[in-house]
C-alpha cells in the first residue's frame, strides 16, 4: 500500500486529500496475463478513484465546468482570470486585488451574493424576532402565574381531593380530545 497525497494549485482553495494505493510491480493474473505482461515488459494494474470536491469555491468550480478548463496548463497559468467575475471585477471572497479570501465585501453588488452589510442586517432582524419571542414569553408566564394562582385558590375552597379529581377529569378531556 502507497500512501498518496494529492494537492491542488493554490487558486483552488482545496486542502490536500489522502488516498491509500495498492501499488503492484509483479505480474500477476492468470497464465495468460502473466505472458502478455511479459511480452510487452508492462505490470499495468489501474484502479479509477473519483475525487469529490463537496462545496468547492467559485474559482474552482469555475475552473472545473468550463469548456477550457485545461487552457492554464498551456498559458502559464493565469491566476487572476479565475479570480475576476462576468463583469471584470474580482469575484466574492476575492479583495481588490484578485487575491483569495475568507473575509467577507463590506457591501454588496451584482457579483456579491453576500456582503457584511448584509449579514449585519440579517443579525439585527434575528435580535428584532428574538425580542418579540422574549415579549410573547412573557405573555404566556404571565397567563401561566394566573392559571396557577386560580388553580391554588380553587384548591382552597374545594379541598385537596376535590382539585385532584378535577385535574384528573381535565387531563382526561385533554386526551380524548387529541
């Protein structure tokens, strides 16, 4: 076994994946496979690995689906044509210059999907939902703590067994009604 490990042009954004290969150097197969691998001085034992890319970047994916994906082996390899979107300009995750990047544009525009003026609006919407979530909380405790101090008061006047059978006969209509 070969441990092989592949890595892909920096442009792409990959990490380096990790493949285990059975490397075989002697003849092997039946009678027949041995003498053809004998005439033509060749032990050829292949096996086909597909190589998933789950989520690539633009740039690769780009690469990856283009007609003239194979054109950077011949042109030296451009590296700032994959990094440029339709209209010219550098792509998401790419600053000014071209280069690759985590950081998300300030603002966003036509190549932007997303911006950090957009996820600043999106946090400020969650904070917004999240105090009316606290505020209906509030409501439903406060309808609770009523609940719970008639309940307490009919428990006083009816008596203890009184209130169990009530409870009782109220958990039963529950129930039946689901």
């Amino acid at each position: 076994m070969v441990d092989i490990r592949l890595h892909f042009q920096s442009i792409s954004g990959e990490k380096p994946q990790y493949r285990h290969h059975f490397l075989q150097l002697e003849r092997y197969g039946d009678e027949k496979q041995k003498a053809k691998q004998e005439a033509e001085n060749c032990v050829r034992s292949e096996v086909l690995e597909i190589v998933e890319f789950n989520e690539p970047t633009e740039a690769l994916f780009d690469v990856l689906t283009s007609e003239n994906q194979w054109d950077y082996l011949t042109k030296g390899g451009k590296k700032s044509a994959a990094a440029l979107s339709a209209s010219g300009g550098p792509r998401r995750g790419m600053p000014g210059s071209g280069e690759r990047s985590a950081q998300l544009p300030e603002r966003g525009g036509e190549d932007v999907a997303f911006s950090k003026e957009q996820e600043e609006m999106l946090i400020d919407k969650i904070r917004e939902a999240g105090k009316e979530i606290d505020g209906k909380i509030k409501v439903e405790n406060q309808a609770r703590e009523l609940v719970e101090q008639r309940l307490k008061e009919l428990r006083s006047e009816l008596g203890h067994e009184a209130s169990a059978q009530a409870t009782q006969q109220a958990s039963g209509e529950r129930v039946r009604r689901r």
